[in-house]
C-alpha cells in the first residue's frame, strides 16, 4: 500500500501571525524574515527558489517578478522549464509590494554586499536549510499550527516553507474565479493532473 503524502497548509491569518513573530523575535533580520514569509506565499515559490532571488528579477515598477528559468525546479524526463513572468499579490491580499519596496530600501538590505534578496549574516545568500529553520522558528514564536491535509493535530515544529506554497493554492480557491488551471499556473506544476490530486478539494463547490 501506497503510503499517503501529508500536505501542510496555513490561513492568511496565520501568514499575519507569522508576520507578527518575525518584529516579535526581533533584531536586525526582522524585515528579511517578513519579506521571506510574504514572497514564499505570494508567489509559492519553492525553498530552492527563493533563496536564488535576486533583486533584479522583482519588476516593481510592472508589479511583476520574472522567474528565471535557470533557478526553478527541472525535471529531468521532462523540458526544461522557461521563464516566467508572476503579478506581485494579483488578489490584493498581502501587500507585497510596498513591503518589497521597503525592504530594498532599508539601509540593512542596502549595506549587503550581494543582489541576493535573502542575505543571512555569515554570507551573501542564506541557505535552503536556514530558510527552513526560520520559517519553523517563526510558526514556534507564533504559535502557528499548520493544517495537515489527513485531518490530524499538527505542531508548529511540523511548519515548513512549503506548507506557504500549498497555501497558496488554498486562498486563491477561497475566490470564486478562480480555477484549478489558474493555481496550476501559480505554481507551475508541469500537468495539471498534479494539481487536481493535491487542491481538487480546497475549490469550494
């Protein structure tokens, strides 16, 4: 027997409640650990992909991101990926892009040596393994408890970056425009038969 793949997923008001716990924490990257839990639900990249931005993909001025194809996932039985131009918050939830524009012009983001849009304090560019252990210390602070796709209790210890991704697909399913292929786009699986299998009953009816 095929054993099941459990999903973790949070609201948009525990994204506020993540929010909160990075200036909670406090110290000088508390506005870096925002920006990371707001781009990873935003646009549900993937902890390979976001700790690969650069300044120069984010388009403000266009309200747009563009994804170079070279830093998102490939599969190797399949075409490669391509580029891929995203609308910053596009339902108007998160303010994405004042939050981005702050940040870039804070005097902390500004001293770092590097374009990279998530420094840490050893180097020009965090790790995947450091974005995953912020992301579980915010939902710690927070007292944040992601919803587990089998129903079951969940500790804030099991939060993880891409439970932001799933969420994702969770508040665009809360509009009643918006379709399966739309969070397909959004997240850019490669079929949509991969989509239906994981968000088909996220989609109220």
């Amino acid at each position: 027997m095929t054993e099941q793949t459990i999903h973790r997923r949070v609201t948009v008001d525990q994204i506020d409640d993540l929010r909160d716990a990075a200036h909670d924490i406090g110290g000088n990257l508390a506005d870096r650990n925002e920006v990371l839990v707001i781009v990873a639900s935003d646009f549900g990249l993937r902890v390979g992909e976001l700790n690969q931005l650069k300044r120069s993909h984010f388009r403000l001025d266009e309200n747009s991101l563009l994804l170079p194809a070279d830093i998102q996932k490939d599969y190797p039985t399949q075409q490669s990926p391509t580029s891929v131009t995203m609308n910053i918050d596009p339902y108007g939830i998160f303010g994405t892009k004042r939050l981005l524009k702050r940040y870039f012009n804070s005097d902390w983001w500004q001293d770092q040596e590097g374009e990279y849009v998530f420094p840490s304090r050893q180097s020009e560019q965090m790790t995947t393994e450091s974005i995953r252990n912020v992301i579980e210390k915010l939902a710690v602070e927070g007292d944040v408890s992601p919803r587990r796709s089998d129903g079951e209790p969940a500790d804030p210890s099991e939060m993880h970056p891409h439970a932001l991704r799933h969420s994702l697909a969770s508040y665009m399913l809360q509009d009643s425009d918006t379709r399966l292929i739309d969070v397909r786009n959004r997240l850019r699986h490669r079929s949509i038969a991969t989509t239906e299998r994981i968000y088909e009953h996220y989609q109220e009816r």
